[in-house]
C-alpha cells in the first residue's frame, strides 16, 4: 500500500542555529528540539533530563480528597479493601501496583481480576458479590468503572463504596459512585489527560504517600510498572508520561524487579556478565538495553496473554512477588506458554478474516471493516482486528460470541480518527462500550449487528477524509546521510522514550544509492550493506517487508529512503543502521 510522506514544516532558522550554537549540537537536532518548543538551554536540560519534582500535584485530580479520606477511614476502622481491575497490561500492572504499594503500611486488602469469558470488561455484578462474600466495605477500581452505571448501584445497595479510577472517557453522565478519579472526566480541570489507567492508580498512591508521610521512594519503585502500562496501553509519551516512562526504563535496566527477570529469561535477553550491581546506572542489568520496543513486543505481550488466554490472577501473583524466585520463574513460563498459544490463535484468525474480506466485493470497497464469526477466539480478535487496520487501513471493528445473543467486539482506529465518537453515535444499538480515542470494547445483541454495520459504515463515510484512509509516515525533516555518527545517535537517543505523540524520529535522505549488494533476506525483507550518497560514508540499512523494491533499485540504483536511525549490535560488535520504513523513485 503507497504511503505518504508527511515531511514537517520547516522551522525558524534563526532560533535553529542560536540553540546549536549555545547546546553544541547539531543543527538537524536544533531543529528537532525547536520544533518540539524547546528554545532554550533551560527548556532543552528539563527535556533531557525528567525531573520526579515536576510530577503535577495528585490533589488537582477532582475527587482526590474524597478518595483519600475514604481511603484513610478504611484503614482507621479496619475495613477491608478490595482493589479491582481489568485483566489487560494496564489492568494488572495497576492492581499489581496498587496492592503492593496499599500492603507495606495496611494489612486487610485483598485483589480482585473479572474473568474475560464468564464476566466480561469491567466492574462485574461477580466482583461485587466477591467483595460482599469477604466483607469488603471499600473497593478501588482500576482502569475500569467510569461507565459501570448499573454494577455500582448494585454496590451502592448492598452496602459498598466504590472508588472508581479510570482513564476512559466517559458518557453523558457518571456512575454514583463515592468517589471518580479521572482526568478525562469533563469537570476535571487536571492539566494532563493522557494518563494510563496504572498512571491513575500511581495519582492516587501518590496523593496518600503524601497525606500519611509514607516514604515516596517506595512508591517510585514501582515506576516500571507504570512504565509497562504507558507502552501497552498505547497512551501519550508526553509531560507526566514522559517522566514515568524516563524512569520506569532506568529501574528495569538497572534494577529490574523479579518479574521483569523472569519474564526476560524466556526470551533469549541475558543477565549481563558484567553488570556491577553497587553501580547501578553505568551498564544495563541485561545483555541488550530495554526499550520501549522490548516492552511492547516481548513484556506487554506476556502479561496480556495469561487475560487472553487463560485468567490474569497468576499475573498479579508474579508481579507482586519480589522473593520467591522458583515461583516467579514458573509463573513466567506460564505466560510465556499463554503467549505462544495467543499467536497460534492469532495467526489463524488473521488468515480467515483476510479470507473473508478477499472473497466479498462489498467488503473490499468499504470504508470500514465489521466482520462476525461465532469461533473467533475472545481473547485475541483485538489483536487481530489490529493486524486486520494495518492491512486494509481503515476502521475496524470484529465480533465473536458472547453467548447465544450476545456479542463482544474489539474496535481498531486509523491515525488521526475518533473510533469512540463514531461508535457512540450508533450507542442506541449497543448493550455498552468502552474505550478511547484508538481503540474500544463493543457489546450488542446479535440481532442488532447488521444494522449497527451499516450505521457505523455511514457514521465512518460522512466524518472521515481521504486523506485519513491512507497509511503516512511523519517525517522529522530531510538530512544527509553524512551527517549520521555516534554524537548524532547519541543525542538522538535522549529524545527518547519513544511513543505516542513522541515518536523515533524518521529522516529522509534523497538521492542515495547502493554499494554493498542488496539483497532480500528472511520473509521479503531488504538489506542494504552500504548505503551511501556521492562519496559520503557508508551505512548498513534493513528495510522490513520492502523486498519487492528489488529489481527496481538494481535498474535505477537512485531512489530516497525514510528511515529511522538504530544501533545494531552483532556478535559484541556495535554499528549504527537505518531502519528503512519506505523507498521512493523519483
């Protein structure tokens, strides 16, 4: 599929070359840091460097005080609290969180995660009657609960405060509930909105760390966690994010907690032989540096897979242990097992869903994809309906069986595109739903899904562009290949961590030609030994899934390249390449 190439406007030429000048770098990253406001050293050194100090106060959250104090009263009277949450990453990193960090200073608490196929997202009538049967008298919600109208009147009746705190958006109204944490809530005038729903969960431990005087290092310890949740959960990597995801990195790197460990022995990353543990900082704990690529491919994946396939109650053991390492070792070759299966499964429906799409006309000339099967794996179709976005990019949502009359979908967004505001205009035909900007939990009668299909083809068709429905690459700006050394990757590293609305920045460099041979390896992949312009210094380069440009770069042998710049390590030896997200002819 052609994609844009969306190359950003160029900035103040003046202001470029002053921040070169006073940071020593580069005009190429002056630009970058211009373009991202940043004008002076100032505003360049609290960029580089994230500072915990600059966390906002927990107590602009509306509702915080409340929640608190319900919170202190709990532990004043001995209540026991249940903590609750969804079975995804985000769900269980919070809970995770929440409980270890509620337990070091209070004793009667108790978790709680729904089961996917008997109670669906969310609070569940189950979870309350759970909490009920073991005499809790406060539950805390995580990630889930800003739309639970129902369950928590049923919690309300029966004699159980709820805390909800969540980072969905909301609908018209809100659940009574004792107390709603949430930034998105419309009355909450917090000065950040993206967080993740473990990051919600972090504003509320935080806000009474502060109110009892507990020690905050204990609770920033946990800051790789939350670091797991923002990767996962596809949230900004801006302003607070940024600084979770800064530190969150540094502790899995240097000091990784047990579970971390344990998951990462399953994966061919490797203690590091030579790291000093009583100098922490200087080396990475493993063989290779964690990134935000290694949480989203390798941990998020793990964790999410015991939810997916299985109950995510073994995830919240694992990560809640920090002693038990056969234990540890063991439920992490457990998730490993789940998160194998998870790819067979997914794999499988990926095909048939092509399948599906591929031998029905009217399906291939839509501007949205809405497909049903009645053994579709539970557990997998959101993933699959990712797979399914990337290929025909556009929106797409897929159904499976619930149980006789009901079904639940996973819905997927293309950049740029509100999949919540679009399904919430078909709300009328829904049982309920959930979810954000990207991404969202359906739940509808089977016999309303032909008509809720063609209302969201209209809803989809009146309100999104051409231009929306074609896959583009962001371009930070256009550089020469010369220009790519060490000092340069090094600065460009602190830009990081990489994500959402922070993106790895991708250059183009035009007219470039190649010297060492190309040639495809593995799955239709190009590899490129010396890229290089006229006489400048070569580089290595690898271009995923771009095998086809083959015969045509030997003809042309000229030909412009977007790519984003990467260190490749290979046998103990390091050397810079690009990774090639696209090949133009001009």
């Amino acid at each position: 599929m052609q994609k844009k190439w969306k190359i950003n406007e160029p900035v103040d030429n003046d202001k470029v070359k002053h921040l070169s000048q006073i940071l020593n770098v580069s005009e190429a990253i002056a630009s970058m840091l211009v373009r991202r406001n940043i004008f002076t050293f100032d505003q360049a050194k609290a960029f580089f460097r994230p500072n915990l100090n600059d966390l906002y106060n927990p107590f602009l959250l509306l509702d915080m005080d409340k929640a608190i104090n319900r919170i202190i009263f709990a532990f004043e009277n001995n209540q026991k609290i249940l903590i609750y949450g969804d079975y995804d990453v985000d769900g269980t990193t919070a809970v995770a969180v929440m409980y270890s960090c509620l337990s070091k200073y209070y004793n009667h608490i108790e978790f709680y995660i729904p089961d996917r196929y008997k109670e669906g997202y969310g609070i569940s009538i189950e979870g309350i009657d759970y909490a009920l049967k073991n005499e809790c008298k406060l539950m805390i919600t995580l990630d889930c609960g800003i739309n639970a109208f129902n369950q928590i009147n049923y919690a309300n009746t029966n004699g159980l405060d709820i805390i909800v705190t969540d980072h969905h958006n909301q609908s018209d109204t809100l659940p009574e509930a004792y107390a709603i944490v949430n930034p998105k809530r419309y009355d909450c005038k917090y000065p950040f909105k993206d967080l993740s729903g473990c990051g919600v969960g972090f504003k509320l431990l935080q806000a009474l760390y502060q109110k009892q005087g507990y020690d905050m290092n204990k609770l920033y310890s946990y800051l790789d966690l939350i670091a797991v949740s923002i990767t996962s959960d596809i949230v900004s990597v801006t302003d607070e994010n940024r600084i979770f995801m800064f530190y969150g990195l540094k502790l899995i790197n240097t000091q990784p907690r047990l579970a971390i460990r344990s998951i990462l022995k399953y994966t061919g990353i490797n203690p590091n032989i030579n790291f000093n543990p009583d100098n922490p900082g200087k080396e990475t704990y493993f063989d290779r540096e964690i990134n935000v690529t290694e949480i989203g491919f390798i941990i998020g994946p793990r964790i999410n897979a015991a939810g997916r396939i299985d109950n995510a109650g073994k995830v919240i053991e694992l990560l809640i242990n920090e002693i038990n390492i056969e234990e540890s070792e063991r439920i992490a070759g457990l998730l490993n097992d789940d998160n194998s299966d998870r790819k067979d499964i997914e794999k499988n429906i990926t095909a048939e869903t092509i399948d599906m799409i591929s031998e029905n006309d009217n399906l291939i000339n839509r501007k949205t994809t809405v497909l049903y099967n009645p053994g579709w794996h539970k557990g997998v179709i959101g993933i699959v309906a990712s797979r399914i976005q990337e290929t025909y990019y556009r929106p797409t949502i897929l159904f499976t069986s619930q149980d006789d009359q009901m079904l639940t979908g996973s819905a997927r967004s293309v950049k740029g595109f509100n999949i919540y505001d679009a399904i919430s205009k078909c709300s009328h035909l829904l049982v309920k739903f959930g979810g954000h900007h990207f991404a969202a939990g359906i739940t509808i009668k089977k016999n309303n899904l032909e008509s809720f299909s063609d209302l969201f083809e209209q809803v989809v068709s009146n309100s999104i562009s051409d231009e929306m429905l074609i896959p583009s690459v962001d371009i930070e700006s256009e550089i020469q290949l010369k220009d790519i050394n060490y000092k340069f990757y090094r600065i460009l590293k602190q830009f990081s961590p990489f994500g959402i609305d922070n993106p790895s920045p991708v250059f183009v460099s035009r007219n470039v030609s190649d010297k060492g041979f190309a040639r495809i390896v593995g799955n239709n992949h190009l590899k490129f030994d010396s890229l290089q312009k006229g006489n400048e210094s070569a580089i290595a380069s690898i271009a995923f899934n771009l095998g086809d440009h083959m015969n045509k770069i030997f003809r042309q042998n000229r030909f412009s390249i977007c790519y984003s710049v990467e260190e490749n390590v290979f046998n103990n030896q390091k050397k810079l390449q690009l990774l090639v997200k696209d090949i133009r002819f001009e």
